[in-house]
C-alpha cells in the first residue's frame, strides 16, 4: 500500500461526511491529525480511525469522551497488519462501579475496505486554498440550480416539504440497539 496523505476537506470526501463533522471530531480530540502548516494532514490509518468514530457515532449516539476514549484504543491496536484482513475488533468497557465490562464488537475489515474504495473521491474533491473562490463558480451554480429546476417540473411546495421532512426523520432516527444471547456451554 502507498502511503496517502489528505487535508481535512479531501478526507470527509473519502468518508462521505460533511468537512464541518469531521473538523468537530479533530477540535473535540476524538481523532488526532497530524498538523503541517496549520492544516489537518489525514493517512489511512486515521481515515479508518475516523470511520470507525463516526460508524460508533451512528450506531451509539456516544459522547465525545466517549468517542475519543474508544478511537484511542483503537489506535494502539492499528499496526503495521493490514486493517482490511481482520474481520472484527472488540472493544470493552467497564464502567466505574460495575465489574462486568461491555464489549462492542466493530466491523473493522468493511470499514477499512470501505475507506479504500472510497479514497478516489479525494482527486474528485479538490482542495483550493482559503477565502478564493474557483474561477466560474457562479454561473456553474446557476447552471446547477436551473438543471435540478427542470428535472423538478411540476412538484408542488408540499412534496417537497414532505421529502425534506422524510430525509430528517431518517437522519434522526436511533440506532436499533438487540439482546444478543451468550450461546450455553455444552456439558456433557
């Protein structure tokens, strides 16, 4: 594997997640970039660290302690071995008063052969630098908006309030949360 490196707004392309979800994860310390030059410099490994943050995010609703305590021990176990070869990594947490730890079981093969099909996204998402603004932006963002006013046609205000409305429940909806039962041990 050839080593990669991204700017913040290269790497959410590769994750699929908006530039300001991934900088919040940075300011909060759930993930730790590199900085060169006042900028976030991402590598696979910490691709798949934020990937594994947000699929955690997703799937738990954690805090951002939360978050940063699990990235961090997942970042120990990110060795040289390619991520992409194991199927799970099991992270346990017992909390102060309790002597039974929690396990969560993560789907780190996917998740990194996630990330590296999705790194070609990162030459899609060019980086310019900041305050200037690509020659033509504006009549490429007319353009835009006058194709999707075609494509549209006839829908009324409604329809449209009620797609809006239907893309935020499915955003807010809470992860499914199952019992999953121990298997019994054979005696015999």
């Amino acid at each position: 594997m050839q080593a990669v490196e991204f700017k913040l707004k290269q790497a959410s392309a590769v994750l699929g997640v908006s530039t300001k979800d991934l900088q919040n994860l940075v300011q909060l310390k759930v993930i730790r970039p590199a900085r060169r030059d006042n900028f976030c410099w991402f590598d696979r490994r910490l691709l798949l660290e934020a990937k594994v943050a947000f699929y955690l995010k997703e799937s738990l609703g954690s805090s951002s302690e939360l978050l940063s305590l699990f990235t961090e021990a997942l970042s120990s176990t990110l060795t040289a071995e390619d991520p992409r070869k194991r199927q799970y990594v099991s992270l346990r947490s017992r909390p102060a008063r309790s002597e039974q730890p929690i396990e969560i079981r993560i789907p780190l093969g996917s998740l990194a052969r996630e990330v590296e099909e999705q790194l070609p996204q990162a030459l899609v998402q060019r980086d310019h630098p900041r305050g200037r603004r690509r020659v033509g932006w504006q009549a490429e963002m007319s353009r835009a908006f006058e194709d999707a006013a075609k494509q549209m046609g006839e829908i009324s205000t409604g329809t449209i309030i009620e797609a809006v409305r239907a893309r935020r429940r499915v955003r807010k909806a809470l992860p499914e949360v199952t019992v999953v039962a121990d298997r019994a041990r054979k005696t015999a």
